[in-house]
C-alpha cells in the first residue's frame, strides 16, 4: 500500500484524491493546501485538509504536488527537509523553482513534469517523428485551448510540443502583422469555459496539411497519470524524471 500525501485541494487536487481513494494500492497520507484556502478543515474521504505539511508527513511514502507554480514554490523548502519522492505536475515554475527541484533531485527521486497524460506524452513522441520528416518544406503552428481559470499561457504542454518540434525556430505567442516568417514556429492560445485542454501541432505544406491532435475531455486522464507516475518512481533513484522516463520502462 503506497501511502500519498497529496498537496493542492483545487480542481486538479480533488482529481488526484478520487484516484488515489479508488486505487487498491494507494491510500490518501493527507491533504495539505494553502493557508488561506477555504479548503482548510474541510474533510475529504474523512481526512481533513491541513496546511501544515509536517502534521500529516509523517506515515507518507509519496507526495503528489499539483498546488500550481506559488504553491509548489512555496513548499519546495519543506520538501527538501522531508526528503520524499516527489511527483510535481504544476506549470508556470520559475526558472528559480525549476533548479531547486533539479537540485533536490540529487536527493530524492522527482517526476516533474507539465502534462501527465499518456496521450500527450505519446503526442511528443510523433511530433517529434513528424518535425525531423517534414523539414523545411513544412511551416509550423501550434494551438492550444484551455477553461478560462488557467494561469499560464502559453500552456506547459504548449511549450514541451514547441520544444519537439523545432528544427530551430523561435517561438512565438500570438498574431503575427505581414507574412509569415521562415524562422518562426507560432504559437495560439485560446481560453474560455471548462475546457479540459486541447493540442494541435499543424504541419502546414505546399498542397497538403498534416495535424496532430490531442484532445483532453476530463481531467481525470492527468490524475490517473499522476498516479501512474507515483508507483513507478516510488523505488527509483534519485534523479529528476519526465512522464515519458515512466511510460518507456
């Protein structure tokens, strides 16, 4: 039994504490949010919501972290002292967060990562694929929607694709006057309503078109990769791992 000390009570939180609760090899540790939530001392699965860590880490094997980019920030210090693997799927950290968990990571084993969806993690790979076969015949955009509370934009999942597939363009968010660069890999963001996230990867050619698409209609595909995540790196070494180190081995 993998006990998980789950941090963030928000939309994503309360996603990763059904997957836990319903897991016959995972039990909820505790539950810690950010003092001024109005989640504290509420109870969930009959363990109430804490924002003090060190009250509820004591029976923990794993902690699950999607607080977003403040709330991670804020705990990396404690995550530091409690020395546990750490499964991080906030976006938005700073290049300053970033290095700590890289540092911490020669410490404790940590999957960091911006999208814990098996579908967009297989998405990267064919993107991949496609940038290094299309060349510079193709011209490349990128799109992405996401409901209308999401923080960052660019979304984290947005930049990784930006990232596999550049063949050296710069990225660039937003409209562009006049035609359109050679040297230009463009980025669209769309918010609104409750959408759960959406990626399309054009491959625009001379006389035909190629999109690869990944379409996320719950957010419950992120928590049970979470999930996936955290009884995969509950025995690894220290390191700092990406969701795509779990699905390769």
């Amino acid at each position: 039994m993998i006990k998980v000390l789950v941090i963030g009570a928000g939309r994503m939180g309360r996603e990763i504490l059904n997957a836990v609760e319903t897991d016959i090899d995972c039990a909820i540790a505790g539950i810690v949010d950010a003092p001024e939530k109005e989640s504290i001392g509420r109870s969930v699965y009959g363990i109430s919501i804490t924002d003090n860590i060190y009250d509820v880490s004591g029976n923990a094997d794993i902690i699950i972290d999607f607080s977003g980019a403040a709330g991670t920030a804020n705990h990396i210090k404690d995550y530091k002292e409690l020395k546990l693997p750490l499964v991080v799927g906030s976006t938005g950290l700073s290049e300053i967060d970033q290095a700590g968990l890289a540092a911490l990571s020669k410490e404790v084993p940590i999957l960091a990562d911006t999208n814990m969806s098996v579908g967009v993690n297989i998405m990267l790979k064919l993107v991949e694929t496609a940038s290094r076969a299309a060349g510079e015949d193709f011209d490349i955009e990128i799109l992405e929607a996401h409901h209308r509370y999401k923080k960052d934009a660019p979304s984290g999942t947005a930049l990784a694709l930006a990232r596999a597939a550049s063949r050296g363009e710069t990225a660039v968010t937003g409209e562009r006057a006049g035609a359109r660069p050679a040297d230009v890999l463009g980025m669209q963001v769309l918010r609104g309503g409750d959408c759960a996230g959406e990626h399309t990867v054009f491959y625009f050619g001379e006389g035909e078109r190629l999109e690869i698409t990944h379409r996320a209609t719950n957010r419950n595909i992120f928590a049970k990769g979470a999930l996936r995540a955290a009884k995969w790196l509950i025995d690894k070494p220290t390191g700092l791992y990406k969701m795509r180190d779990c699905l390769e081995k």
